[in-house]
C-alpha cells in the first residue's frame, strides 16, 4: 500500500500497530499528539522530516525534553514492521486513514478539534464518511415504537440518497442499517470494537464490497469491546451526520444518555428524540434539556423526513471552524 | 584484508584449519556485512551458502547490528548448520508451530538482544503472533535479511510458492541501509532477472559453476517397469557405496524397494505419503550412517538433504525439468571421486507428468467454488470447506494458499483455524497459471530432449541452467563412448514381471467417517462394524495385473479367467486370511451391472464358496472417482447402497473391481457387519493410484 509519509509519520507516532504491549514506551495519546503537531505547525515542520532522525535531532529541532525525544524516535525505528502490519490488515481488506490524509473526514476536523482521532481503520467505501446523512442511536433493547422509528429512517435515508450513521451494533444500528441497505442506500458503522471481526459478518462484508457499507472505528482493528471505547466513538457517530435521532434513552447511564447530553452540550448536529405516549424516561429528560421532538409515528413520507428534520431545527445552525492541518 | 583475515579465523573455528574460503564464498560475505550491500549467491548445494550467512552475521553482531533474520523452507534441516555456527558463538533460535512453548523465551531473549540469529518459515511471517510479538522486538533493528531458497520467489522458479510474494513486499519496504542476501543453488538467467526486478535495483548477483567434477551421467530408455527393476538388480551390486533411486510415486518406491530387498539388497522406501507415518528423519539418519544403503525417494527427499559419500543416484522414472534433476542428481559424489547419475525412463513418465502439471493449480471453479462457501459464512474449517467443495484436501489447501496470499481470503485461530471471506476484491489470475503451466510444459519437453541427447550430457544440463561456462565433461558415457549396460537379461526381467504380479497391495480399513459427514455422530467407526484388511490385486494401470484389469473394465466389458486365477493364487497362497472367507458378495453398479458380479462368481466358483448377491444400489450415483475429498466420497456412497434383510453369516469376501476412496467397501462393510455377517474382507481388482502423487 502506498502510504504518503506525512500519515507514516502518524502511523508510527500515534497507532498501536506492530507494537508490544510488553514494551517499555507507547504511542503518542491525543494529549500527547496535539501540542507537537501545533510544534511542528509554528516550526512549518511536516511530520514525515522526523522520519529517520535520532534522539539527539529530534531533541535539537523540536527542542523538547530527552525522554520525549527519545520515545518518539524509538515509536519511529518501527518502519519496516509497521508496513507487515499494514500489509496483513490490506489484506483483509482494511485500510487506514490518519489527521495528515486529504480524505481525513472534514468533519471530524471542523467539529472535533483538537479531539479528532489521530488514526481512522476502515473497510468499504471512504467517500461516505461525512457525505450528507442522518445519525441513528439507541440502546440494543427497543419497544416497538423504537424498532419502528429505526427501520422508518433507514428505509429513508436509503430512499432518498442520504447516508445512514450508526454505531454498527446490534438493536437500533443493524435494524436501521439492514432497512437502508435494503433500499438500496449507503450506511456507515462507526465501530466500537473489532473492525476485524465485524467484517466478517456475510452481511456486512457484502455490503463493504459493494461499496454501499463503510465501517470504521478509531481503535485498534482486533480491539475488543469496552465499555471506554463504546463511549468514546459516541461522538464519532455524531459528527459524521447533519442530524441525529435519539430512538431509545436510559437515564443518566449508558453510551446513548452520554453521547446524546454531549451532543446536546457540543452543538455538532440538532438532536432529535423519539417521542411517543410510553417513550423511555431519558427520552423525556433528553427533551427537557434542549433536543427536539421526533413524532411517532412520523407524520409523512420517506422523502419528506429530510425536509422535515430541516424545518423542525432551522434555529440552530453550527458554525464551520477553521480545522487544523493534522 | 583485515577483515578477511578475521573471518578466515572464524571459518577455521567453524569447519577446520585446513580450510580456506571457497572461490565466491569472502566476495558475498564482505558484499552484504561490509558494503551492507543486496546480494544473489547462486551456488550449487553443498557449496556452503550457509557459512556466508553466518560469518556475515558474526561480522555485522561484532559491528553492533541488529540480530539476522533468516527466512528458509527447510528449518528442520539445519540442525547441523545451527550447530556449526555456534562454534564461532552465534546463537540462532527458530520460532515455528512446532516450539510454541519456547516462543516466550525466545522474545525474552530478543529483547536482551541475546539472539544472534532468527530463522523462520516464510509462512510465520504473516501469522499475527509473529507480527506482534516478534518483529515488534527486532524492528528497526534487523542486521541481515537473508531468504533462503531465493529462486522461490520468481514464477518462473521450479517450485514457486505463494508465501515469497509477501517476503518481497517485504524487502521491497526494509530500511535502506539494510543488507539483504538472496540464496539459491538453481536459478537460471531467467530467474536471477526476476530476483533482480523484484529486489530492487542495487542487486549483485554472484554466481558460481554448477558443473560437478565426479559426477558421470548416463541414460537409459527401458519402456517397462520389469526391464528397470531387472536392470537395478543386475546392475546395484556394482556400486560399493550407498545411493539414492528416486521415483516419481509413493507407490513406485514402495514397489522398487519391495523388489530390492527381495533381491537382497539393504534398501527402504522413503516418502511423505501414508498419512506421514514414516519415520523419516530415523530413515535418513540410518542412510547418513550408511545402515541403510540403498534410498528409494520421492521428492520428499528433497533440498537440504547432505550426505556427501552418495556414490549413484539413479532416477527409475524421470524428473519434470532440467533443474529438478540437476537438483536431485547433484547429491551424489559431494565428497567421492567418481559418482554416477543415471536417469532410466520409461513409458509411463510422460503420464505422470502431465498428471502433475494438471494437477499444480487448482481450477477456476474450485476457487469460485470456496469463495461461494466462505462467502455465506463467518468461517469455515478446512474440513467444512472439504465437506462443501468437491476438490481434494491438497487442493484445496493450494486454492486457500493462494487466495490468502490475493488478500481474498483470510485465517483466523480463534478457537480453531478458521478461513474466511475478505471484502477484497478477487480475479483469477488465469495469465498467472497459464504461463507457469507452459513454463512447466517446455521444461518437460527439454527434459524429453535431454533423455535421448547424443554429446555431453553434463553440457546439456549446465547450458539449460545458464552455467556461466558450460564445457564437455569428458566423463559422461556419451563423452566416453561406454557406461552401464544398457539391456538386461530376460531372465531377470521375468522375475521382476512375476515379482509385479504377486506384489500384495494392502487395503487397510477405514476407521473414521470423514469430519463434517455426520455433524451430529461420533466419527470413528465402531470396530465391530469395520472391514478387515482387505488386498488388491494390482495397482490400475501397472505393467502387471493392471492393464488387463483397463481393458476388461473399458474394452471388453468382462474379466478374463487368467484374472480369476491371479485373484485365486494372492488369496489362497499369500494372503491366506484366517477365518477363510464362507461366502462370497459383490459390491453393485448400476452403470456396469453384470461387471463385477460375474467376476465374483467366477471367483467364488474356484474358491468352491457360494456367491450370494446381497448388497444393490438403491439410486445411481455419480462415478466414485469424480469425487474428490473423503467427504463428498463418502457422501456419494451414503444412501446408494441397500441390502437384503437377511443375509448369510459368517465371514464374507467383498468384491470390487477399481477401489478409489475406499468409501464404497467401507459402507458396504458396515451395511454387511450391521445385517450380521461375520468378518468383511474388501478384495479388489486393482487400487487407483493417481492421486498419490509426488509426496
């Protein structure tokens, strides 16, 4: 695989690939990474000029402590493994994607900061991340005004040429995923844990090489699943989308309560919660703080949904920000 | 010069101090751990290709580089090697599936940097424990690349193997700085440019001469296997020392040993087929200790194997290419003064051959085939894929390698060895094949060539190889006018032809239903439900028995009364079982409904037993021999075959015409044992024997 330096440079300064966990140093964090990419942004450095360098120069040029420097040119000798690695994960059909590629999701950028994920593992089609589209979430568990509302707006979102975001679960994400692909539509799974494994599931994979289905996921493609890292990608779902639909809330606990009061605090997209008669007790909280009301059951057709997400939310429009370089 | 001295020392401490280096020998070893170079050393076996690794790795560790990473096909043969280097204090470790209990200790020692060496097998390199516990521990500091077998990696080498495409990404995306030595003891002009091309550029290539100054050949045409095996026994006595016989089959080598030791020579079969249940490294080992004198290999014998007193290898059948007999008759004469390689062919070579060739890569369909499986799973099991695709285990496993190394598929060991399906694309490379396939063609035709070539034969066989100066040997029995006779007495010749004839073949029952068959039931066959050992009266096809069996079966739709009597003299006076037969049967079809029948009354009438016709066929079945995998084999037998309600007791003889897979007797046995007969005892006609091929 061709990578261009820049993302090498990332590659082996930030992802886990081809190292130990018996070993003495880990990879940069995103609270490691940031402040040396806005370094190397005032010092008009590209990341791939500390390939090859040693403790010393990499000490003298970013004028940063020893041990720093030292850890970030042994993360740098790995070169020749990191590309087995990339070469075994290529042939299971993944692929990557850092801060310093061009089809890094703009989104992630404008909307995230400082907090974009430095590296993206994906399988299937790249250009769907952030293509105009409707974010789904919810608990595994649904009543059936739930299930309903989930294939409801796959179906739509297929329907009508939009991409449909989910976390790639099963419940709310695989009913509304399987009814936008379905349709006939694109879908993009922002995974929790093992991009290995999800694809290997006869479904999703077909869908992956069609091109129709994008899975990606910040962490390690064998990760297993923690609860962590569920949290962690919640805003990942969030902000690929142009609007999010709440299906089914706890209160005050799980992924969806903590990714919906984060996207409520954020402003990334208008959040809109299922509302029906014997709704979940966080859905009416969720409301109480600011979320729109999504109607059950939705009073038109497929195709009016995006229209109607539009109208209903016209009040609120984020603001683009000027993203960072990597 | 220096330097050359100091590792002329090491060599000393390694194999002598009377040695010195062989011509080429310092020129690659100061290439790669002085210039830090990318090199191809082309050197015959024997040459000491692995003294240039080791003394480069012992010069590059005391210069503080990073440990050698070794890459060989063959790592259970260098024990030797392994010991060699460490008299000059190179600590080698091998990481393979057979030491994963050392695995931890070896990464301890990686991270000490207390290994000097690591040999691997080119198919580690792409298993995840490798990736991420292994290299993690060497990467960035590799001293020395080194692949072994380097030939391996060209389509146009003599054995490509899908897992070199990775070794070259590989090297293709090392650090620059880091030396890289390729080794091979054949490749031709053809090949070296493919190595160059895929090393990268900065390749020097040092190429040595192939010719060996003892070795004198000779070839002799004797169309029928009596006439070779007369030949051997009138011709062995001659050699005082020990030799190799190489035979293209399993079968072939346990029939010329058979009949060698039958003469009274010290000779034993040597092969990888009987499910492996050859002790071979104790084979070689006697062979090494001249215990035993006389080999009778397949390839299985193969690269790597050193014995330097071989005096003669002679090849009963021949070999598919020029490189491939070069390779096999160069392990006589390493170390005495005159050897000889003789080739004997004969009729049934170009057969086998052809054989292969069809057989090297898997068809179109049963790619499309396996991937259609994978594709509607999570995972499958090799033996869940046979149970689904009809194509042989090894083809199988040759069609997963493939796709593998395609990214098309991909393997996982969560609680078993799983395959599955990747969203990568695949297409079959039908270019690819065809172009090895007539690579192998036009090596066989210029193997037909070199049979019957009147000048040297040495000349011919270093020009087919790109011998940097091919001259005439002098010593071959073309360059000298004389050599071994060349016709035998027919006395011998009729010895060797009954000797064919009463070859007892032995049919050992089936103990296991095929894995995936009865995903509900136990596997193994309960023992009173199993046939007794069972004989065939001739291999399909053989010189002997088996052409008279083709033609009855094909020709004249009937067997002939001299095969009754043959079948009547193996029962009676060799294989004598105990308790004889009381009752004969036979095994039905309905493509050849009188066939095996009538024959088996005949027998069973010069027996003096009864002949009850209990077993029929319930519906047709495809022909057994288009199935490929126990699996389907058995499944085609499953449900075909019924049986009267009441049968005869006592033990019977079940009569087949061609046995293939073995699942119709085995059925049949069970379905008989079940009804209440006594012992089963499967005879048949003649056993077919393609698919044991060149294991």
């Amino acid at each position: 695989m061709i990578l261009n330096p820049d993302s090498q440079a990332l590659l082996l300064l930030c992802s886990h690939l081809a190292l130990s966990s018996s070993l003495e140093y880990s990879p940069l964090s995103l609270r490691d990474w940031n402040p040396l990419a806005k370094k190397l942004q005032s010092l008009s450095i590209r990341p791939a000029t500390l390939l090859g360098l040693n403790t010393e120069e990499l000490k003298e040029l970013l004028g940063i402590p020893e041990e720093v420097s030292e850890r970030i040119a042994r993360l740098l000798q790995r070169s020749g493994s990191l590309a087995i690695e990339l070469e075994r994960l290529e042939s299971l059909g993944i692929h990557v994607l850092t801060r310093a590629d061009a089809d890094y999701p703009v989104r992630y950028k404008q909307r995230l900061k400082d907090a974009a994920p430095t590296i993206l593992f994906y399988a299937g089609e790249k250009a769907l991340l952030g293509q105009p589209g409707i974010a789904v979430v919810g608990s595994r568990h649904l009543e059936e005004a739930g299930q309903v509302c989930a294939e409801f707006v796959g179906s739509a979102c297929g329907l009508s040429g939009l991409v449909l975001y989910t976390g790639g679960a099963k419940g709310v994400d695989s009913l509304s995923m399987n009814a936008a692909l379905a349709a006939r539509g694109t879908a993009v799974g922002v995974l929790a844990d093992s991009l290995e494994k999800a694809i290997r599931d006869p479904q999703k994979r077909a869908a992956v090489s069609r091109g129709d289905l994008c899975l990606v996921t910040p962490y390690s493609p064998s990760a297993p699943f923690s609860v962590g890292a569920a949290m962690g990608r919640n805003k990942l779902i969030y902000t690929l989308a142009d609007f999010a639909i709440v299906v089914a809330s706890d209160v005050e606990k799980g992924g969806t309560w903590a990714g919906a009061t984060e996207a409520l605090k954020e402003k990334w997209v208008p959040v809109f919660v299922l509302d029906y008669p014997q709704m979940p007790e966080g859905n009416i909280l969720l409301i109480k703080k600011g979320a729109f009301k999504f109607p059950h059951p939705f009073p038109g057709s497929y195709h009016q949904l995006k229209t109607w997400l539009e109208s209903h939310s016209a009040d609120t429009e984020s603001e683009p920000l000027q993203p960072s370089l990597f | 010069m220096r330097i050359k001295d100091h590792t002329l020392q090491l060599l000393h401490q390694m194999i002598g101090q009377d040695k010195d280096f062989r011509p080429g020998q310092w020129e690659a070893i100061e290439a790669v751990a002085v210039k830090k170079q990318r090199a191809l050393v082309v050197q015959r076996t024997g040459w000491g290709k692995s003294l240039v690794y080791f003394l480069a790795t012992k010069l590059l560790r005391e210069q503080g580089s990073g440990p050698t990473v070794l890459i060989s096909p063959l790592l259970s043969l260098m024990r030797n090697q392994i010991e060699m280097a460490a008299k000059i204090g190179i600590r080698a470790f091998t990481i393979n599936s057979a030491n994963k209990e050392e695995w931890a200790a070896i990464e301890e020692t990686l991270a000490k940097d207390e290994c000097d060496l690591m040999l691997i097998s080119p198919e580690r390199l792409n298993s995840e424990h490798f990736i991420k516990k292994i290299l993690p521990q060497i990467s960035g500091r590799i001293g020395l690349f080194v692949v072994d077998e380097a030939h391996c990696i060209s389509d146009w080498g003599h054995d490509f193997r899908p897992d070199y495409r990775r070794i070259v990404r590989l090297v293709q995306m090392l650090p620059k700085g880091v030396p890289v030595l390729g080794t091979t003891a054949t490749a031709n002009d053809r090949v070296v440019k493919d190595v160059q091309a895929q090393f990268g550029p900065g390749l020097s290539v040092y190429r040595g001469r192939l010719a060996r100054e003892s070795l004198r050949l000779q070839n002799i045409r004797l169309s029928n296997q009596s006439e070779r095996l007369a030949w051997l026994a009138e011709n062995l006595p001659k050699f005082k020392g020990s030799g190799i016989i190489y035979c293209l089959t399993v079968a072939d080598t346990e029939r010329v040993a058979g009949w060698l030791k039958q003469k009274g020579f010290s000779a034993e079969a040597y092969h990888a087929g009987d499910d492996g249940n050859m002790d071979r490294p104790a084979l070689e080992q006697a062979f090494l200790n001249n215990e035993i004198k006389i080999l009778v290999a397949t390839i299985a014998l193969g690269m790597g194997f050193d014995k330097p007193d071989i005096e003669f290898v002679i090849h009963f059948q021949r070999p598919g290419s020029v490189v491939a007999y070069y390779q096999q008759v160069g392990r006589a004469g390493r170390a005495v003064e005159k050897s000889y390689g003789i080739l004997l062919s004969g009729a049934e070579d170009d057969e086998i051959q052809n054989y292969f060739i069809e057989s090297a890569f898997p068809s179109t369909q049963v790619f499309q085939d396996i991937l259609q499986e994978l594709e509607k799973s999570e995972g499958l099991s090799l033996y869940e894929i046979l149970a689904r695709v009809n194509t042989s285990k090894s083809m199988a496993e040759k069609a997963l390698k493939i796709l593998e190394v395609d990214g098309a598929v991909g393997q996982t060991f969560d609680k078993k060895a799983l395959y599955f399906r990747t969203p990568n694309l695949w297409v079959p490379e039908t270019d690819r094949i065809n172009r090895v396939l007539d690579l192998r063609r036009s090596e066989l035709a210029q193997m037909q060539t070199y049979v019957d070539h009147p000048d040297c034969l040495m000349k011919f066989l270093l020009e087919a190889l790109d011998d940097p100066n091919p001259v005439a040997c002098g010593r071959c029995a073309n360059c000298r006018g004389r050599g071994l006779p060349t016709s035998v007495s027919q006395e011998l010749v009729i010895e060797a032809e009954n000797f064919l004839k009463n070859d007892q073949i032995y049919l050992g029952p089936r103990k296991q239903w095929p894995v995936g068959l009865f995903p509900d039931q136990k596997r193994s066959i309960p023992l009173e439900y199993q046939n007794a050992v069972g004989r065939t009266l001739c291999d399909y096809g053989d010189a002997g028995w088996g052409k008279l069996v083709q033609s009855g079966k094909y020709q004249e739709g009937s067997f002939g009364d001299e095969l009754v009597k043959a079948s009547v003299h193996v029962i009676r006076n060799r294989w004598q079982p105990d308790p004889f037969p009381a009752w004969v049967t036979a095994i039905p079809s309905t493509r050849h409904p009188n066939l095996v029948p009538d024959f088996a009354l005949r027998l069973a009438e010069a027996l003096q037993i009864p002949f009850c016709p209990v077993l029929h066929r319930t519906k047709e079945a495809p022909e057994q021999k288009t199935m490929q995998n126990s699996a389907m084999q058995a499944r085609n037998v499953i449900g075909t075959i019924g049986i009267d309600e009441i049968i005869p007791h006592g033990p019977v003889l079940l009569v087949d015409d061609i046995i293939d897979s073995g699942w119709t007797l085995t059925m049949a046995g069970y379905l008989l044992r079940k009804n209440g007969s006594g012992l089963v005892y499967p005879f048949a006609l003649a056993r077919a024997t393609a698919r044991n091929g060149n294991t």
